[in-house]
C-alpha cells in the first residue's frame, strides 16, 4: 500500500513524499491518520544527524540514518482490523504508537497518514473527546513517567530542569502529587504556560542557586533536557535521601559521580521509553483533566507542510511548544 509521510532525506533535510506501508497483518490495525505531535526533541537530534537510534550518537562512518519517516505517535481512525485482533473495531477513534514502513532506514515510523501498528500499541479514545488532546500521548507520559518516579509527601520541594514539554508535564504531575514545584527553564513565554501554583524561573535572568536558596531543601530534581550542569549546581542544596530523576538526552557528556550521589543518598531514576500501564495512566489523567496538553499546543501545520514546521522548530529565535501536523486523510491504494 502507499501513504503519504514526513521522510527526513538527509541531515537538515524535510521532504513530504509518497511512501510503502505493508500489507495489514493478521495482529495488526489500520488506522487512517488524523494528527500527529512532533517530539521537539527526540526528532530534532536526528534531523541534525546527532544520533542513529535511541541514544546512540552519530559518529562519522557511521551508516546514515537517512531517509526515515520521524516521530512515534499519532491519533486517528480504525480503518481495518487483522483476524487476529479483539476488542478494536472498525470506526473508533484510537491514539497509536510507532507503525510500518517500507523502503526506510528504520522500519518504524510516526507521521504517516495510514498507519500499520500493532494492536498492542492501540489505545481506544475516550467517546466524544477531541482527539488532537491525545495525540502526543507517548510524550506525555514520558512527563507523568518522571513525575510518578520518586515518593512524594505534601508539601515536598521538587524541581525541573526544562521548560519544555515533558517538563511541563513533569510540573504538572508532580503538583497533582502535592509537591511544590519550581521549573527551571530559559524563555518566558515557555514559562508562561506554566499552571500559576508553580513557580517559573527564567535562569538567563536568574541563577538556579540563587532561585532556589529561599527554598527549604529540596527532594526532587527532574532533569529533562539533558543539563547536567544545572544539577550539578543545585545537588548540594538537595535534602539526605533525595531523587533525582534523568530524562534528558545527554548523548556522551551524561558523566554522573556516583560517590557524590552516595554522600546524600541521593536516588537516581532513568526513566525511558513507554509501557501499557504508564500509558493508560497517562491517557486517564488526561481525560481527568489535570494533565493538560491542549493548551501547550502553539502551533498546527498541514502535515504536507512539514518542512515549515520544522523551520520554526530549528528556529531558536522563535518559540514553540506543541507542534502538531493535521493530516487530512489518505485513501487505501
């Protein structure tokens, strides 16, 4: 079958093209594609030629990552279903993971407008719920992952390194807990999205240690973009049996002294990937309202207008959040 797909050609390179997707399998679901969130992050390191798969990072000689079909969730409608697959059905509305391709580096891909996945990782959307809501699901969870890690007592003093998404939904998570929340970030208007009951710190203005010296002790620190710096920095005023949870990608330069980790009994947590659990956590605080994602979405895009969006997102003059694609559909070949 054919579809259409956002393939990053070469490095720095977008292209909107015709692709192959397989055949529908006997435990896999078509679902034709209605959005899919951009990972800012993940995707960017690999359109910059930073990495080849997971958290390996590109060295030259390294076989090309290129071309390949980025991204890893979207949300859309079932089309078909295998003979194998129970308790999905044609017409309802699903949030999907990774699905096939053909003919790529990688044979996994996100934005596609047809998507042949797994029905292991299909999740049914809640009735009447606007569909866009859930569509960075994956994402999202990696924010309540990190928010969920470590015990929390009322009134516990937490902070996040990152103001962007999944630092967003680390904060969020971590105050539906009962912490007190500080997020660390460097651009107002990412701050600005920010739930008002947690406090943001722009630290181009302000240092971290500086912010932080008000506060009495602090039991978590949340890393999510990969500052080991900033950890370093505020680790000494962490409480005696603290956590510190890691989500950032720190490539080669994730050099961590265990021994001083041990000096305060400090837990290190590295969370990584996605789960069914997690997930349907994920999705029922979304539909409970105290996870939002809606409104950190700044910007949507045609998906056959990828390649502006990611000019904006490789634009470090202009800010964005959220970044969707909104697919129109595609019809099977």
């Amino acid at each position: 079958m054919k579809a259409k797909a956002v393939v990053f050609t070469d490095k720095l390179q977008v292209s909107f093209q015709d692709i192959e997707i397989p055949e529908l399998g006997s435990d896999q679901v078509l679902i034709e594609v209605e959005y899919s969130w951009i990972s800012i992050g993940t995707e960017s390191s690999f359109l910059r030629k930073e990495r080849i798969s997971g958290e390996v990072m590109y060295k030259e000689g390294d076989p090309s990552p290129f071309p390949h079909v980025p991204g890893y969730q979207k949300v859309g409608v079932i089309q078909a279903v295998g003979a194998d697959v129970h308790g999905l059905a044609v017409g309802e509305r699903v949030f999907t993971s990774l699905s096939m391709v053909m003919g790529m580096v990688f044979p996994y891909a996100g934005h596609v407008s047809l998507a042949v996945t797994h029905a292991s990782q299909v999740w049914k959307l809640p009735e009447g719920c606007d569909p866009i809501t859930y569509s960075g699901l994956v994402l999202t969870q990696v924010g309540y992952n990190c928010g969920f890690r470590a015990p929390i007592q009322p009134g516990d003093f937490a902070v996040v390194i990152g103001d962007g998404l999944v630092g967003q939904w680390t904060a969020q998570t971590l105050l539906h807990r009962g912490a007190r929340v500080a997020v660390l970030g460097r651009h107002d208007e990412r701050l600005g999205y920010l739930p008002k009951t947690i406090h943001g710190i722009n630290t181009q203005k302000k240092s971290a240690s500086d912010a932080l010296s008000a506060y009495n002790g602090i039991k978590i620190v949340v890393d999510t973009v990969g500052d080991m710096a900033t950890f370093r920095k505020i680790q000494p005023m962490m409480k005696y049996n603290s956590h510190f949870i890691s989500a950032g990608f720190l490539g080669e330069t994730g050099v961590l002294n265990i021994q001083s980790l041990r000096e305060q009994e400090i837990t290190l947590h590295c969370p990584s990937g996605w789960d069914k659990a997690r997930m349907d956590a994920t999705l029922e605080g979304i539909e409970e309202g105290w996870l939002k994602t809606e409104p950190l979405i700044t910007h949507r895009f045609p998906a056959e207008q990828a390649d502006e969006a990611w000019k904006l997102i490789l634009d470090k003059k202009k800010m964005c959040l959220g970044v969707v694609l909104v697919w129109k559909g595609s019809r099977l070949v």
